[in-house]
C-alpha cells in the first residue's frame, strides 16, 4: 500500500541547506518532510574543504555569512555536537601588488559590515606565520574564521532535525512532481507520495532539472571541486590559508590530528551518475603549490584524494528566492563551491521564507531571476 504524507513544507535535497531548512522549520513548529535520492550529507555538503569563512567573500554574501556564522558558534547546543568546529583564523595572503589591493579593497567591506580582520605586511605574516614560505608582500586574517568537519554536520543536523519532529527520508528520489494550482504532489522511488503546501528546491546541482519540471530554467553549471589530504604530522600549520594562483585559489589546513588538508582544481563530475572523478594532473598541481607554499609538506605522502558534485552560478552566488512562476515553491542552490558556511544560515533564511514569505537578511543579490533581468536590459 502506497503510503502518502501531507505536509506544510516539502524539501528535495538532502545537502546542509536542505537539512538545516529541515531543522529550522520543524524548531518553530512547522511539519516538515525532506526526500533525499541518497544519503544525507554525501554530495558537496559532505565531501568540502569544511571551511567556515567570512574572509573574502563577495559583499553580497556577508549578511547570510554573518548569520550562518552566529550559528556555527553555538552548533553544539543546536545540535548536541561540536562537529570539529574550530575557530583557527583564516589568512588570505598576497605575493603581488594586485592581490594586495584586491585584499584591501575587501577590507573596506568588511569594515562596514563589522568584521573582525587585520591586514598584516610582509614582515608581520613571516613572523607569526612561520609555516609559510616567505615573499609574501602581505594579507588579511580573520581571527574567528575556522573550519568543521563536512563528514559529521549534515548528518548531525539531520538526526537533531528529527528529534524535532522533521520527517527525513533518505534514498527516496523523486520521480513525479507535481503543482495543482493549490499544493504540490510528489511521488518518490518506493511510492511514497506527498503532498505539501510550500516545496523547497535544495536540490544542488540537480536543481535545475527539478526546476525544468515547472518551465522554469537557471544557467547552472556542474563543478567537481577536488581535495587532497597529507598524512599526520607535527602540528604547525595553525590556520585556514588562501592563496590566489593563476587564477583560482589554492587553500589549506591543518586538522587536529595532524593531516593537512589542501584543495584546488576541479574534477569531473557526472549528474546521471551521481558521481565525481578526481583528476591526477589537477591534483599534481595542487600538490606543487601546497610544497610550495608550506614547505613542512615537502617529502611527505599524500594519503588520500576525492572530489564531489556541486552546482555553480555564472557569478558565483546562489540562487535563493520565491518562484515566480509556481506559488508556493522556494529556490536555495548553486552555492557554487562556498556554500558550506552559509548552510545553517540559508537554512534560517528559507524557514522564515517558507512561514511568513519574508525574512531579515538580505537576499536580493540572489535572485533567481537577475540573470533574465541583465539579458533583458541588453
């Protein structure tokens, strides 16, 4: 017998936006049921870098860093566990003129936004950052910026947004999906049918394709960030590092116990398979510039190399909003690499989104729709 649930809030995907969304609605007392094709956590919400950083970011994304950020600082009475949260500093370090006066120009940003950073000369980055290779002509760090460990979180959330009352079912793709002009109706893989008055579209780098099922198209791209992890060592590497290199950022750090963990370059990722390809070269090359720029790994064995699809935005921001052309749904994807952090801010964002229609942090920068607004003014 088909069994079927009726819902205030659908959501598909089961990523960190997707969970904590999960969790935020089903805290303020809303009922809640969340589809996963797999398992929760096993896409890019699993398999990142972990970094938890405000430093850097595009102006637009620092009121949801910020609030994300608030979170992460007290995950533990959240979720009833640490999940290695860190607050070990992150440094973005420049060798030229340009990168410096890129690092300055978001200093200014950050300033006005109340971020905590200090930008540091040279001298001041080889003397407290010893680990780092020298000719460095300065850099930003950020003191409360740090990391977690991507493996536990979802998960974590995931099990406290069940204490909550949060209907979690994993390795349930959907397979129709549906909008009557009222509500939605979703049948999943075993039969399991839904019906829900708001559906939540946390669906990544497949989120498009739940999007084409109501006409609506977003340019996304698929990425397959790819990661390399050392064998344990002394520790010495004692924050976050950033490191802009013809083109694309290289970054690192070191984990309590003792591996360093480095990525960049992508690999290849496939959507009907669901999978991701670490590519060699691109790993040779990310392991070039991790010697380079922390020589403590010189002479050391790589132990451990993995990727994982991601979606990515034309410009790097997601897309997070209503729908305009069905009632009813909300869009939160296309994290585009850096989407981690963000997670349980999102997911306070699109709770309040889902319950009165409005929320308090600023997300007009993330319209799903502003790439149709600039081809229309073209």
């Amino acid at each position: 017998m088909t069994e079927r649930i009726d819902t205030e809030v659908a959501i598909i995907g089961g990523g960190i936006v997707g969970v904590c969304t999960a969790y935020h609605l089903a805290k303020a007392g809303s009922r809640v049921t969340l589809l996963e094709r797999g398992a929760v956590g096993a896409q890019a919400s699993g398999v990142n870098f972990g970094g938890l950083r405000t430093n850097g970011r595009a102006e637009a994304e620092l009121p949801l860093s910020l609030r994300a950020k608030a979170l992460w600082q007290r995950i533990e009475a959240l979720v009833g566990h640490r999940c290695e949260v860190e607050a070990t500093g992150h440094l973005e370090v420049a060798d030229r003129p340009s990168q410096m006066a890129a690092i300055e120009d978001w200093a200014k940003v950050a300033r006005a936004h109340g971020i905590r950073f200090e930008l540091l000369g040279g001298a001041e980055i080889a003397a407290r950052f010893p680990w780092l290779r020298g000719g460095m002509i300065g850099g930003c760090y950020v003191p409360d910026d740090g990391a977690a460990n991507p493996r536990l979180v979802t998960p974590v959330f995931a099990l406290a947004a069940r204490r909550l009352g949060a209907d979690i079912r994993e390795f349930q793709p959907v397979r129709e999906l549906q909008h009557d002009g009222d509500r939605f109706r979703l049948v999943a893989g075993t039969g399991l049918e839904i019906r829900a008055e708001t559906l939540v579209n946390a669906a990544g780098a497949w989120a498009t394709r739940l999007a084409a099922a109501f006409g609506e198209h977003f340019p996304l791209d698929v990425m397959a960030p790819q990661m390399t992890v050392s064998e344990p060592m002394a520790h010495r590497i004692a924050a976050t590092v950033d490191y802009a290199v013809n083109g694309r950022y290289f970054y690192a750090r070191q984990v309590r116990r003792g591996n360093v963990l480095f990525g960049r370059g992508p690999g290849r990722a496939d959507l009907d398979l669901g999978r991701a390809w670490f590519l060699p070269q691109n790993g040779f090359d990310a392991s070039r510039i991790a010697i380079d720029l922390l020589p403590v790994l010189r002479g050391r064995s790589f132990i451990r190399t993995w990727s994982g699809v991601e979606g990515k935005s034309p410009d790097s921001l997601p897309f997070l909003g209503f729908s305009r052309a069905v009632p009813g749904l909300i869009h939160a994807f296309g994290f585009s690499g850096h989407g981690f952090q963000l997670g349980p801010g999102t997911g306070a964002v699109v709770a309040e989104l889902a319950r009165s229609g409005r929320t308090s942090t600023e997300i007009e920068a993330f319209d799903p729709y502003r790439f149709q607004r600039s081809a229309a003014a073209a």
